[in-house]
C-alpha cells in the first residue's frame, strides 16, 4: 500500500513539473471565484437593504372629511388591534399644516380659506415579511369606513424587491457558468497535462500502479487550485474593501461557515474538473 507521504510527495512533483500550465488555469479560476463572489455579497446586501426598509415602512391613511371627529379614538383602536401593526399616530390637519409648512417653507397655505390638508394615520409594522403583505394591509385598509386613501411610498419598495429579485437570479446563473468553467478550465490543464504524460502512464501501469496511484496528483491538484482560488477571492475582496471609503454603511459578507462550504466545494469542483480531464488516459 502506497503512504500519504508518497501520494503527497508525487502530488507536489507534479505541480512542480507543470507549474507554467496550471499558473494560467489558477489565475482563471481565481477571476471566476471573485465574480461570484461579488455577486454574493451584492445579493446580501440588497436583501438587508430591503429588510431595512421594511422595518421603516410608514404607510399613512387619509381619512375622509365625513369622518367625525368622535370617531378618531374609535378608527385608532382599530387600526392598532391589525395584526402586524406595532404604532398609529393620529395627524390632524393642524399637524399636516406644520409638516408642509417645515418642508416647502412658511406661506405654502397663505392665501386659502381653510386647511385643505386631510387628516391621516401614521402606521408603522412589527411583523411586515415584503411587498405583498403591504400590497394585503393597503387593500385591507382601503376597504374600511372613512378611508380615502392609503400611501406606503410602495414604488420604492417594489424597486428594491425587484432589484433583490434579479441579483439572486444573476446570481445562481453567474454560479452555473463559474461550474461550467471550472469544470472547463480543470479538464482542459489536465488533458493537455495528462496527453504530454501518456507514454508514463502506460510504463506505471505495466509496473503494476493502479489507477488511484495516477489519478491522485491530478485530483490534488485540481482540489487545491479550486480551494485556494476561492481563499484568495475572498481575502482579496476583505482587503479591498476594508480599505474603500465609498460607502455609507459596511457591506454584508456570508458568515464564516459558508465560506468554509464554499471552499470545500471549490475544491471539489476542481478536483471534479481534472478528474474529468484525465479519466480517458486511465482506460485506454
């Protein structure tokens, strides 16, 4: 039985011996691993983005002028007993004024016989999971007595889902072509590694080598290639990043335990890659 000494002292021979072929499949792999990489700290980010303004989300009711103002105290018992609805803040048509008068500047209203302003219901959410529920409490809403009208600023909320949506789809994509390159990008190193060695591996076999004796430093070397590019990737991005003073908020990376994954998996993806590459050389 061959050592893991042995299997690891071949291993490096041949990485060594091959080392101009397999630095340009390495570097390719480690451009292919930060695209996918960015695009997972994007689909992060945007997803908190949103969470983000969910937890802000003020959807305001305007009430109707027939609404008496006996009713007030009655329509705010209602609203706040809404499953999801953590506060209601009543805004009378004094308070609407103010509020005008504090953005656009004093004498907005001058000139007017009365204050056209409608009273509203400032609600804010505890339990709101996205846009449909929104969509769900507004039309809700809408359906109640003295209500004209409801506004949540919804436009900017279905931009932003929107936005999450299309990341994670590019995402997945971008992470199908990155296998299909990998697995490309392995197989071709190690065909082209393995054709120039054909003729050893017909004299290792008539000594008796098996097939895992041949196969070993090729999978080796395509684990650690996937595997490294992956930690270059990331440490790369953690550098650069920390060293960017372009955004208001420090980004989101995956937890350290999907990175690990994800570099298991690299590893594998490369070793997949070169088994690939060489598996005709082992039965012809």
């Amino acid at each position: 039985m061959i050592s893991c000494g042995r299997f690891a002292r071949q291993a490096g021979r041949h990485i060594k011996k091959e080392i101009r072929l397999s630095l340009g499949s390495f570097l390719v792999l480690v451009i292919v691993m930060v695209l996918i990489d960015l695009f997972w700290i994007a689909s992060i980010n945007i997803s908190q983005q949103y969470r983000q303004m969910l937890s802000d989300v003020r959807m305001e009711v305007y009430l109707s002028e027939t609404v008496p103002d006996s009713a007030i105290s009655v329509l705010n018992s209602t609203l706040g007993s809404l499953v999801g609805v953590s506060s209601v803040e009543f805004v009378s048509k004094d308070d609407a004024a103010r509020a005008l008068t504090a953005d656009l500047g004093a004498g907005i209203l001058d000139g007017l016989d009365s204050n056209p302003l409608p009273r509203s219901f400032v609600l804010r959410f505890s339990q709101i999971s996205d846009l449909a529920a929104l969509d769900a409490m507004q039309s809700r809403l809408t359906r109640l007595n003295g209500v004209d009208g409801v506004e949540f600023g919804r436009p900017w909320i279905a931009k932003i889902e929107a936005d999450g949506r299309t990341i994670t789809r590019i995402s997945y994509s971008v992470g199908g072509m990155i296998l299909l390159v990998v697995l490309l990008t392995m197989a071709n190193t190690n065909r082209l590694t393995a054709r120039s060695k054909s003729q050893d591996f017909f004299q290792l076999r008539l000594l008796g080598a098996g097939p895992g004796f041949l196969v070993y430093p090729f999978l080796a070397e395509g684990f650690l290639s996937g595997s490294i590019a992956a930690i270059i990737g990331w440490v790369g991005l953690y550098y650069g990043v920390d060293r960017l003073a372009y955004f208001s908020q420090a980004l989101l990376f995956p937890p350290w335990y999907q990175i690990l994954v994800y570099t298991f998996l690299a590893g594998v993806t490369g070793a997949a890659g070169a088994y690939l590459g060489i598996r005709r050389f082992l039965i012809s």
